[in-house]
C-alpha cells in the first residue's frame, strides 16, 4: 500500500503552460515532484545525499539548507593556493554529480568568500576563479540564511543592512505617529523594529569593529564559504 501511494505521488504528472485563455499542450513529467508539496523538500534531501560524502571526500565541510550548498574549508595562510585549487575541484565534482542526477549547478549563482583579518587580505589569491564555464571573483559579503558575514570577519555588512532597515521602518512609523495611540504605537515598534535587531544578533557575539587598524600576527586564513545553488 505504501508503495502504491508513492509510485501515485511520483508518476504520471503532466504539465502546461497557460497565457490568459490559452493553454500549451501537456508534457508529461519524467522528474521531480509537484512544486509547493510537503513531500518535495524531503524527496530532494534524500536525493541529493550523496552529496555530503562527495564533499567530505575532498576533506571538507558541508552544510545544506533545501537547495543551497555551503562548503566550508580553513588553511594556513600558506597554504591559501592550495586550499583554493582543492575546493574549485571540489565545485567542479559537485557539478559533474548534478549533471548525471538531472541537475545543475547556477554557476551564476555562486559565490566564494575568503574569511581571514583584513590584515592577511593581501595574502589571498587575486585572480578571477573559474566555476564550470563562467569566471568570478571572490566577494567581500554574501547573505547566509538573512546574515551577511564579512570577508573581514567584521560583521559590519550585517549591522549596516540591518541599521538601515531598522531606519526605514522608523520613517515609516514616524509618517503615522500622530494617528496612534502611545500602546498602539509600542506594539508596532516592537513588532516591526524589534524583530529586525533581534534577528542573527547572536552572531554579533565577540564581535566589534575596531577604531584603528591591528598589526597582524600569526592568525590562519579563515574558513572558505561557498553557497552552490
């Protein structure tokens, strides 16, 4: 009987095009599921398991959030090149996986982001880097779940981002404050302002921006973060 249900759930699914009172003809589905469906998300995490060993086996870490890929590496400061050669080849065996299991890789997508002192940063690889057919270069922030970690480690993309976000919605509040009550007017502070400062501040923990500029020491690159999408 469970069988039965899958097999019902997966098999023969048709799909159209429709533009106003027009409608293409149907084609049937041969892969995937019904986008929207419970069952979706888990069908996709069990499918593409077998990513996690391909990663680790090129001796890195790897998170996976629904259709994101986060591979993480460190190094010594080096060891930088090398560390970049094994996780472009690493991208590459990511891509290859996808293409024989009826995906593909958005090389447009990626992004790659070094983690290290701004001190060190002078010690990074500078050339573009090549992602299946497509050159990029490595970017000083990218977004992590609605965090905006810094190339730096210096958090100041995400208190920016949120600073600013925290004041377009005191403009807004400001424009109707005359129409509300004092009671009203806390409970849309705390709903739309609030909401926004105490989202990811945990990863603020320990972390300041200086006023003057460190002399460096012996720190080690920082970890290499790589979303693949």
């Amino acid at each position: 009987m469970t069988w039965m249900w899958f097999c019902s759930y997966l098999l023969d699914h048709f799909q159209y095009v429709r533009v106003r009172t027009d409608l293409s003809p149907a084609s049937l589905m041969r892969f995937g599921v019904p986008q929207g469906s419970v069952l979706g998300p888990i069908l996709f995490l069990l499918y593409t398991a077998d990513v996690v060993k391909l990663v680790q086996s090129y001796g890195f870490s790897v998170h996976l959030y629904a259709d994101d890929i986060q591979v993480y590496g460190f190094c010594l400061p080096s060891s930088v090149d090398q560390l970049q050669m094994h996780m472009l080849a690493c991208v590459d065996a990511v891509a290859n996986w996808m293409s024989s299991n009826q995906l593909q890789l958005n090389a447009i997508k990626t992004e790659f982001l070094w983690c290290t002192p701004a001190q060190r940063h002078s010690e990074l690889p500078a050339a573009p880097l090549q992602v299946c057919s497509d050159h990029m270069t490595p970017s000083t922030a990218v977004r992590d779940l609605g965090i905006y970690p810094d190339s730096d480690v210096s958090m100041r993309s995400q208190v920016s981002r949120t600073v600013s976000a925290c004041f377009g919605v005191l403009r807004q509040l400001c424009s109707i404050r005359r129409s509300l009550s004092h009671s009203v007017f806390q409970s849309l502070v705390a709903a739309l302002e609030l909401t926004k400062l105490n989202f990811g501040n945990a990863t603020l923990t320990n972390t300041a921006i200086p006023a003057k500029s460190s002399t460096g020491g012996n720190e080690c690159s920082g970890p290499t973060h790589l979303p693949v999408q």
